[in-house]
C-alpha cells in the first residue's frame, strides 16, 4: 500500500473555485473588546498586505489578520466545501485579474462562515483584487500519510505536508511534533466545540504584560504565524472539545483579535492519545511553517 | 437579594414571538464525542417534561431546551428579542389553547427559553404566539462598580438570597463551581446571546470526558472560574461568571448544559456561598407574582 490510500482506497483530488474576499463590517464600524471598549476591526478576512509568516500574532493592531488572501465563494455551501476540503499546503493558482498566473499555497482555515486562507508572494498579493478567482487544488482528507502511527489522526494536512514540519515518529512510540509552546486547554477560545475539519480554534493568549495564568508566559507576544502549537487534553477527531489526556497540534494561520473569546487562530492538523501522540516544545527554537517551506521565497 | 440596584429607571417593553419549531437536515446525523452518530431531539419546539430543579443530564436528548424554545419572525426583531429579554421576565401565552397562561425566562440559547408549569406545557406547540414583558438589560449594582449584570431580571435578584456584604463584597449563593475547562462552544459570542456549552457532563460517556459536572440541575445558579462575560465571553484569570443552567444533556462533542450570563466581574468582588437550592425554582416557581 502506498501513501494516500487508505485500506485500498485511493484519495481523491479535486480543483475548487475560491474567490478573495472582501472585508465585510456591519452598520457600525465599532466592536467591544474584553474591556468594553470599541474598536474598528481591521484585517478581519479579505486581502492582508504585509503580514507574513513568522510575524509575531501580535505584531499588528488587526483582528484576526491572516498572512495573505482569504477565499470565499459566494454559495454558502460551496464556501464549506472549500473550506471543509482545502488542506495546508494544497497548491493554489490565480485564475484573473492582474495577479493571474500567480501560484499560492494553502495556509490554513477559519471557521462558522469559513475562510480558506491562502499564502502568495508579497508581490503578487498585491496585484490581487478581491473578487479575483483563485483554484485550489484540494486533497488531503481522507489521505494516509506516511509515518505516522495508529491512533494519530491526521486533518486539514495536505500530502506531504508533515515531511516539512518538525514532526518525527520512529517507527514505535509517540509521534512527536516540534512546536512553539503547549497550551492547556482552558485557552481554547472560539471554535471549542465546532468540527476541526473547517474551524480553526482561537487561542486566548493575553499580549503586553498580561500573563494568561499558571505560568504561560506572554503568549501572544512569542507565537509567531506558521507556528506549531499544542493543546492539551483537547480532542479534535470530530468537533473540537475537552478530553483528558489527549493532545491536539495545529497551525498557527492568523493573527490575535480584541475580541474577548478570541485570539490568534489554530488550524488542527494532528490530533490523538497521549500515548500516541506527543509535542516538545521550543520557545526559542522551534521553526513551524515558512515561506521558504513553502516555496513561496 | 439585599442589594441596591437602578431598579426604577429601569425600561419595560412589550415583546412578542412564537414558538420555533426544532430544525433537522436530510442528513439527519451529527456527531458525539466518539465519533457516534446521533439523531435526538432537545432544541426547538416544545420540550415537555424537564423543569427547573430536574436534572439537567441523564436524557437520551441533544442539546436539551427545557420548556419552550421561542424566536420572532424577523430577524431584526428577533436580535432584539435575543438581546432584551431576561431571566425571569414573564412570557404569557397569546395564542392556541393555553393562551393567557404565564411562564418565566429561564435562559438564552439562541432561541428564548420559558418554563411553563407542566399542564400548561402540555397545550403549548410550535407556533403558538407568546408575549414578553423585557425588562432587566441596564440593571446596574451602584454599590459594585466593578460588577457587570445582565439578562437578569430586577425581580430575579430580587428573590435571590445573598446581596451586599459589610467587607463590600457581593454574596451570591451558588449550586455549582464550574472549572475553566469546562467552558464549551459559546466561548467568543456576545453574552447577551445564547449561553456557554459546558463540557464534562457527559452523562454515560466516557470517564476521560467528564469534569465532574454531571450533577448538574436545570435552573442552577452556579459561578465560572476564570470566566470574564462583561462584554462578550472569554476566559480570564481572576474573573468570575454567575449564570444559570438553561439547557441541558448534550451528544454534540465539545458542548453540554449550559449557563446563560447574568453577573460578571473580577472574582474578589465576589463572596461565593455554596447552597443547592440555589436554583430558579426556589425562586420562580412557587407563589412569584408574574413581571418580575
């Protein structure tokens, strides 16, 4: 059996249209954060300018920016469907516009209306207009992945992508994922208890001098986008809720948000037992997700 | 509860909506915690037979609504009827065979849910027009400055024991102390709205699920760790919720029974007294005048 199929079954491969978003804000500019103060949200979804993986989530006063072009389809259930289906990593083509041509990658996923968060080039974001059509070739669920053991599911990953992730198994024991910190999971925010599969989780990491409890140091201020991070005792096979002694491990895809509930958000990619799955993590050294991993430098 | 309050500047408004009918797809199935397909009824509609007081878990039921699950037409209205109406306001049967029976707010879950004594319950069915006397939003303890109240009724906390304490604390007696990780979906919605799934009430599931909330009542006043619901629902360290259970057994994984927002604020200005009877029932049920 080779990788990608699954107890015979081949894995399936299929180009979806996205289109980039634009931002949309209701009939007052204001949102309230965790002190009751109003804000005007900037970055929520659309086309971002200048936020890059490995940028700090903090670096920018944005709500929940994400680096790169957010895609949308304006049929709501295409839109889970390009949600639910695209995988990190999965390439992504301009199809019009002055960027057409231009190549992309899947970063990520946010969830409840859903928004395929895509990486390109700095030049050729900014040749993007929402509106434009990008093609996503989507594949990655339901694909096994090599080198990872029984127990471990893998989501949200397109092939290939764990071979350029600090993730090791040797063939017995735990899977062990290199990441940015480990997170309890009293910090999972917005989107505990929505399916993985189209939902990334915001983590409720306090920035500045905050500290977000019982020793989790200034998180917001040291996770960087494209990270690894870890949840324990979160499990997130189907939604994502509370289990003890289970590990879930993600990519960070966007920014930190006011919002109370909210927070930099986690695309989950492995998720598992304890005794299958296990993360190490580095604040200092841990290198996760990058333009040049993903060909885009 | 021996409290100063705004109570007459308080703004009272004649709300209206019906009862929603439960909501399925043609798929039918959604998910528990261990990949099990479920199909079971709970919101929506009206649910008979679960009371304040009654358990809240131990239903072979998903995302229980006890009473009656009521929304407006009109999306706009509806927001308003969301956001005004509060725990304990009267809600007075306006059409169908119960009209002009009286039932109590109990909770928030998207829809409002009202609590009608059985035999009226009985009568009631999607579709039936209700009438909401809203009053509660803007209540302000003057005394607490740093205490948020909301979706509370001025003759719910009225009727609740506890209230300003000599060292200037707020006592509120409490049936459950919920631990911060049981803070469920719900976490970043605006706390007028809906309530907070808690997680680890998973009656007959799996040990590794639980977090000890399976005792859980309908109607109980409890306090969340680590909870800040002033202006949205978020965790934070040193912050402290009360609510109320208004919902109750989930399969759904991720949610669970779940307390509707009424009071909020740092933790030390918070007295906690522990007291089972803690619950709506020992308030709402009995002889209270309705128009709280």
């Amino acid at each position: 059996m080779s990788a990608g199929n699954d107890g015979g079954m081949r894995a399936v491969a299929v180009n979806m249209l996205g289109v980039v978003e634009h931002p949309s804000l209701g009939d007052t500019p204001y949102r309230v954060d965790a002190d009751g103060r109003p804000y005007l949200p900037v970055g929520d979804g659309g086309l971002v300018l200048g936020v890059r993986l490995g940028d700090p989530v903090s670096a920018v006063a944005g709500d929940h920016a994400a680096p790169g072009a957010c895609l949308v389809h304006p049929e709501p259930a295409a839109r889970h469907a390009l949600v639910s289906y695209g995988c990190i990593g999965n390439p992504a083509e301009v199809r019009t516009g002055r960027a057409a041509g231009a190549r992309g990658t899947v970063l990520g996923k946010r969830g409840e209306d859903g928004r395929l968060i895509t990486a390109f080039r700095q030049e050729d974001l900014a040749r993007l207009r929402p509106g434009d059509q990008v093609t996503v070739r989507a594949s990655g669920q339901g694909w096994r992945h090599p080198g990872v053991p029984p127990g471990v599911v893998v989501m949200n990953a397109g092939p290939g992508l764990l071979g350029a992730l600090p993730v090791s198994w040797p063939g017995h024991g735990p899977l062990t994922v290199g990441v940015r910190m480990i997170l309890p999971s009293r910090l999972a925010g917005n989107g505990i208890g929505r399916p993985a599969a189209a939902w990334d989780l915001d983590l409720q990491l306090a920035a500045g001098d905050s500290d977000a409890g019982d020793g989790v140091p200034h998180g917001a201020d040291v996770l960087l986008l494209g990270d690894l991070a870890a949840v324990s005792d979160l499990d997130a096979r189907h939604n994502m809720g509370y289990r003890r002694d289970w590990l879930t491990v993600g990519v960070v895809v966007h920014g930190s948000s006011p919002l109370p509930g909210h927070g930099p958000g986690l695309t989950p990619i492995l998720t598992g037992p304890g005794s299958a799955l296990a993360a190490a993590a580095d604040i200092n050294g841990h290198i996760g997700l990058t333009e040049s991993a993903l060909g885009l430098q | 509860m021996n409290v100063t309050t705004n109570d007459p500047r308080l703004v009272r408004q004649v709300l209206t909506g019906e009862v929603w009918p439960p909501l399925a797809d043609r798929h039918v199935y959604r998910t528990g915690p261990d990949g099990q397909a479920f199909a079971l009824p709970g919101m929506g509609g009206m649910t008979l037979g679960v009371h304040c007081g009654d358990p809240a878990t131990g239903y072979a039921s998903d995302h229980l609504e006890p009473g009656a699950s009521v929304r407006h037409r009109d999306p706009g209205a509806n927001m308003a009827l969301q956001f005004l109406t509060c725990v304990g306001n009267a809600v007075r049967v306006a059409s169908g065979p119960a009209a002009g029976a009286v039932g109590h707010v109990i909770g928030q879950h998207a829809y409002v849910l009202v609590d009608f004594a059985g035999p009226v319950a009985e009568q009631v069915t999607t579709g039936d027009a209700v009438t909401v006397t809203a009053v509660g939003q803007g209540l302000a303890l003057p005394d607490h400055p740093a205490i948020v109240v909301k979706n509370c009724a001025p003759g719910l906390l009225a009727g609740m024991p506890g209230g300003t304490r000599p060292d200037g604390r707020l006592e509120v007696h409490v049936a459950a102390r919920i631990p911060a990780e049981a803070a469920g979906a719900g976490a970043g919605m605006v706390s007028e709205y809906a309530n907070t799934d808690l997680m680890g009430a998973y009656a007959g599931l799996g040990e590794d699920l639980s977090l000890g909330l399976e005792g859980l009542r309908v109607g109980d006043i409890v306090a969340v760790a680590d909870a800040d619901h002033r202006f949205g629902r978020g965790y934070r360290p040193g912050f402290l919720t009360i609510g109320v259970i208004s919902t109750g057994q989930c399969m759904l994984f991720g949610h669970g029974p779940g307390p509707s927002s009424l009071m909020s604020g740092p933790a030390d200005a918070f007295a906690l007294v522990d007291d089972p009877d803690a619950n709506l029932a020992s308030w709402l049920h009995g002889d209270a005048e309705p128009g709280l």
